[in-house]
C-alpha cells in the first residue's frame, strides 16, 4: 500500500520559485549565474530526497513497499484551493431546513391568527385575473401592508389603477362537493393595449383578445351573480394576493358605472381569504420543517406542490385565469383539511373526552 501524503515543500505558486531563484544566484559563486533550470532541478532533488528519508509523496512515484510492482502519481493537492468556490458563484452552506426537510408533512396546529383567517371550510369561490400590461419599475411594497380590504398587501397604488383585466376566470366548490365549476372569460380591449411584456408572461395576445374577447362589463356581470350567489350561503372568495386582483375588480366594476356592484364586492373581498398571508406561509412551512425565508411571501406554486401535489398538473396552465382560480381554490380547501389534527390524534382526543 502507498503512503502519500502531501508536504509541505509542495507549492506551484509563481512567488516560491522567485525566491528560490533569487536565494540560489545568492549563494552562487561570485561571477557564475545559476539559471532557473538549475534551480527548479535543485528544488526536485531536495523534494525527493524529503519525500524518500520520510515516505511523502511530493509528486513523485514513492511507494513505501518494495514488493508492489505498480505505484501511483499523487498530484500535489490543495485542499484551501479545492474549497474555494467557482468564480462568479456564491458559497452555499447547508442549513438546517435542508437537511430535516421532510416530503411528509408534520402536523403542527394552526396558529389562533391562521385558524381566525381560515374559519372553516364553506362554499368558496377562487378568482383570478391577467392584465393588459403593469409598471415596468419596481413598485412592489417589498415591506408589505394592510391593503383596503384588510388583507395583507404587496402592491403600490398604481399597481391597482392602471392595470386593466383582459382575462378573468374563477372556479365556484362546497365542502361536500367533487366537481368544481369553472368559468373563464377574455376580455375585449377598450382603450388599452395588451403589452408584448404580458403577452409573454399570460400568452395572450392583444389580437386574440380583440377577436374573441367578450366586454368587460358582462364578463364582470357573470362574475358578481356567481359571487352574490356564493356570499348569500355563506360562502367566501379566495384568492392569492386578494388585495391585488379584488382592487382590480373594483376599480373596473367603478369604470363600468356598475357603484353598487363595486361596493357589494368590497364587502365580500373584506369576509375572504388570502393564501398568500405571511402567517398562513409560515404555517405551511413549518409543517414541513421548512424554516427557509418565512418572511418571504410563499408562492401559488410551492402552496400546489406542497399542499396538493396530486393537482400539478394545473402548474402546466399557470398564469391563466381559470387555472389559477382551480388552484387557488384546491389550496384553500387543502388548508382547511391542514387546520384537522390527524385521524389517530382525533381518536385519543375523543377517547379522552368519553372517559371524561
């Protein structure tokens, strides 16, 4: 077996041949030049005489076994070297989360904020727009506030007046219920253009939206008589950022003249629910030993996969209106089942209330 261990003779640096040139022209005799050759020589002879009276391999074939016929070439290593990271990249150290990150989720009991928020499962009812276009700064509140439905919010006020709707779709379910009814409408443009920048982000196009559009004033119509009809039994609206897509709404029912439309939609965006809510994410991440950035706001994306994996195949349609509605509305009844402590702790919760 070979021994090879690394000295500390072993240096590639540019720095350590200078100066060993210039201490061998030092000690050379008095009119004679020592030439690099002559010193890189030198300094490979006193390596191999270190590496051969101590067994190191300084880059040389040394074995400490006479009988192996075979020997190998360690190159020297740097193991500071080695551990540097590529240029242009970033050192990533394990954390935590990564490493008790669990595919099953871990029942943690919902927070008396998350539990006052979700209050049960009822009919609900998931909206979601695509607009023409929105601002091409960075206007997101990145601190975050209490929009003026009392929800949590990302958005400045422009992001709310100029955007128009050019798709609208929402899905209607009950607690009880297996087929969800979806609806979905384009919208017609009226003075307003579809950008080419939200073409590429919804893969509508201003074209299509003109032909097959319908008016922005019967589609909202058909949304309020759904929505009227969920609110009336006591159901809610769910959406993710509801402050965004319900101060849409209102803004355009205000545009088409429909005043008291616009403010029995407010009433029923203040009774709704917003998956996007800090408190709901934290909670989410929790339950899968995620402790990874919970002031960030959790994405509709990561709620499915976590939540409803079985649903992924709504992912391919992202970023259109009916299939963010679906989703939305999935992951809120999911939240719902998440608030239930698990079959076996629900027995011995009952077994202790009996002997009671």
């Amino acid at each position: 077996m070979s021994l090879a261990i690394r000295c500390c003779f072993c240096t590639d640096s540019a720095s350590t041949a200078a100066s060993d040139q210039a201490r061998e022209s030092a000690n050379a005799p008095k009119g004679a030049r020592c030439t690099s050759l002559e010193v890189g020589t030198r300094r490979e002879n006193a390596r191999s005489e270190v590496g051969m009276r101590f067994g190191i391999n300084c880059g040389r074939e040394v074995s400490s076994s006479s009988a192996s016929p075979v020997s190998r070439r360690v190159m020297p290593f740097s193991v500071a070297r080695a551990a540097q990271p590529k240029k242009g990249t970033k050192r990533r150290f394990p954390r935590a989360a990564d490493i008790l990150l669990s595919a099953e989720r871990q029942y943690v009991a919902a927070p008396p904020v998350v539990a006052a928020k979700l209050r049960g499962e009822v009919l609900l009812i998931g909206v979601d727009i695509e607009t023409h276009d929105w601002s091409a700064g960075h206007s997101t509140n990145l601190r975050g506030s209490i929009g003026q439905f009392g929800h949590y919010n990302l958005c400045m006020p422009c992001d709310i007046e100029e955007p128009r709707i050019v798709q609208i779709g929402w899905a209607v379910r009950g607690s009880g219920d297996r087929n969800t009814v979806v609806t979905e409408r384009l919208v017609r443009p009226d003075g307003f253009r579809v950008s080419e920048k939200a073409t590429a982000f919804h893969r509508i196009t201003h074209a299509c939206a003109a032909e097959e559009g319908v008016p922005l004033p019967h589609a909202l119509a058909e949304l309020m008589r759904d929505a009227l009809e969920v609110s009336g039994q006591g159901g809610r609206l769910v959406c993710h950022h509801l402050e965004f897509d319900a101060g849409i709404i209102a803004r355009e029912l205000s545009r088409c003249k429909m005043a008291d439309a616009s403010k029995l939609w407010a009433d029923i965006a203040r009774a709704g629910i917003c998956t996007m809510d800090p408190h709901i994410g934290s909670w989410v991440r929790q339950s899968y030993n995620d402790d990874r950035e919970r002031e960030k706001m959790i994405s509709l994306k990561e709620l499915v996969r976590l939540l409803v994996p079985e649903r992924k195949d709504l992912l391919g349609k992202h970023h259109t209106a009916a299939a963010d509605a679906c989703m939305v509305l999935e992951v809120a009844f999911a939240l719902h089942e998440f608030t239930l402590p698990p079959p076996d702790a629900r027995v011995q919760e009952q077994g202790m209330a009996a002997t009671e």
